[in-house]
C-alpha cells in the first residue's frame, strides 16, 4: 500500500471511513490525555502532546520540581548533580525533563531538536519508556520506519500497561497496511480491563478494518463498540456511513437519527442524511437538512 509523503500525511484530512491517525501532529501536541480519548483519531503532534501528560507526576524525594516545566530547561542544568543514588535519581528527572523537552518542540515544528532532546534523555535513562515512546513517533514522521518499530517495540517492553503507545502502535501498523497486526494491537487495548473506553478501541480497529476493505468486520467493530456504549456518536456515524455504502438508506436514517440524539449535528452526519433522505423521497426532509448545513457549515 503506498504512503503519502510524511510532510503530506501530516496535512491531510481523511472522510469517517478512513479517519485514524487523522489530527495533524501540532493539534496532537496540544491536546491532554484521558484514558477515553479517541486516541486513534488524532495526527501525530496530538498524540505527541497526549504522549506527556502521564509523564507529568510529583516527583519523589530529591527532585528539584514538583511538576516539570517545558519552559525552563535550564532547570535540567540546575538538578544534575554528582553522587550515588542521588545522582541515578537526578538522571531519571533529567530523562523526564527532556523528553518533555522533545515533544514541545515537536509541537512547534522543530523536528531536529525534539529528536536530539529525546536521544538525551535516553542517554540519561534507556529504560524510560516515554522517551522511547516519543521517538516512535518522531521517527514515524520522518518516514524511518524500522526506527520507529524498534523504539514502539521497546517502550511496550518497558511498560506494557501504557495503552497509549500499543494505540499508537496500531495505528502506526494500520497506515502501512499491516491491518492483521494493527488488528490484534487495538483488540488487545479493548480488553485491557484498565481501559475504561474500551468502545474507542474498537472504533480504531473499525476505522482499520474499513480502510483495508473488510466491511463486514468493520460492522462488527462499531456494533461490538455500541455494546459497551450506545450512545457513543462515532460508532454510530461510522455504521451509518457503511449503511449508505449499501445503499441501505433506512439504516443509514436509523443511525443518523441516534447519533443526533446523543451529540450535535456535524456536516458528516448532515451529509449522509441529505443523501438519504434524498433516496428515500422525502424532499421535505431534503430541504430542511440543507438549509440546516447551509445555516450551521456555510
């Protein structure tokens, strides 16, 4: 499967049916993580940004900040002191510090630098998993692929538990058309019983499945998500768009109608029921829905 070039990938915008890795990596860098984050939909600098927020606990007995501060590297300077166990300590603030370093800077653009400060922090610490974690995605963005799966492979060694990296893994695997493994990967995240959106996982294995054109399990990734949350609205537009593959246009009302009782209206969900509106004959319908997009997505 061929790949737009990473520069490309990183502008582009992608339909229900295909919206997985899909915020640009600067609205990824920006976001804060929650466990129920669709963390699949989301572009490289998003993730990046969600990437730290584990990362930001107190600091035991010893530290020089209670909360590290991407704003003050001089910081690091300030902490790393000889001797002992104190100074292994200190190595492990240094490691946090400057991968947190890293993904700001991947967030303002600076690609070079974020890579240098994440190589430094694994010199300080090469058991630090969320430096190893930053890594993978800044080598995903370059294109240097056997990198990036060396450094997934290793921060998923490191902490198994981190769903976030074996997500972005999946996703990592999915892009380059290896949907068995990304399968497996997002299916693992969904039964992982500390994962409290287990539906969002399998909307990601749904996106997934749907890219590589296996429609049927797609369906039954979006329904196995509607289990665990009926009124989740992506599963729903998801299910809807497939229906209108179909041409099943009274399905396609039935998922649309739900998912606007649960959240608000998009031009996606619009769109597919102009269309079948359209298709079923109710002009009236038809009107209203488009003075409704014209009014709300002019």
């Amino acid at each position: 499967m061929s790949r737009p070039a990473a520069k490309q990938r990183l502008r582009m915008s992608f339909s229900p049916s295909s919206r997985l890795s899909l915020l640009p990596l600067k609205q990824r860098l920006q976001m804060s993580f929650s466990p129920s984050s669709r963390l699949s939909l989301l572009p490289l600098k998003r993730r990046l940004r969600m990437l730290s927020a584990p990362s930001f606990q107190p600091l035991g007995r010893g530290g020089c900040m209670k909360y590290f501060s991407l704003l003050l590297p001089l910081l690091l300077v300030a902490c790393v002191t000889t001797g002992g166990e104190g100074n292994e300590t200190n190595l492990d603030e240094a490691a946090r510090t400057n991968t947190s370093l890293a993904m700001e800077y991947a967030r303002k653009g600076n690609y070079d630098l974020a890579m240098e400060k994440a190589k430094r922090a694994l010199s300080q610490n090469d058991r630090y998993a969320p430096a190893h974690s930053t890594l993978a995605l800044l080598y995903s963005q370059r294109g240097d692929d056997a990198e990036a799966i060396k450094h997934y492979r290793r921060a998923i060694s490191l902490d198994s538990s981190d769903l976030f990296t074996r997500n972005n893994y999946a996703i990592f695997e999915c892009e380059r058309g290896r949907t068995k493994e990304a399968l497996e990967l997002f299916e693992s995240v969904a039964r992982d019983k500390s994962y409290n959106a287990p539906d969002a996982a399998l909307i990601n294995a749904g996106v997934c499945a749907n890219r590589a054109n296996m429609v049927d399990r797609a369906e039954q990734y979006f329904r196995q998500a509607l289990e665990f949350n009926s009124a989740n609205a992506e599963a729903l537009l998801q299910l809807a768009s497939l229906a209108s593959k179909k041409e099943d246009w009274l399905k396609v009302r039935a998922f649309i109608q739900r998912r606007d009782r649960v959240a608000k209206p998009s031009a996606e969900s619009l769109r597919l029921a102009i269309k079948a509106e359209r298709n079923l004959g109710d002009q009236d319908a038809v009107n209203k829905l488009t003075q409704q997009m014209q009014r709300e997505f002019p």
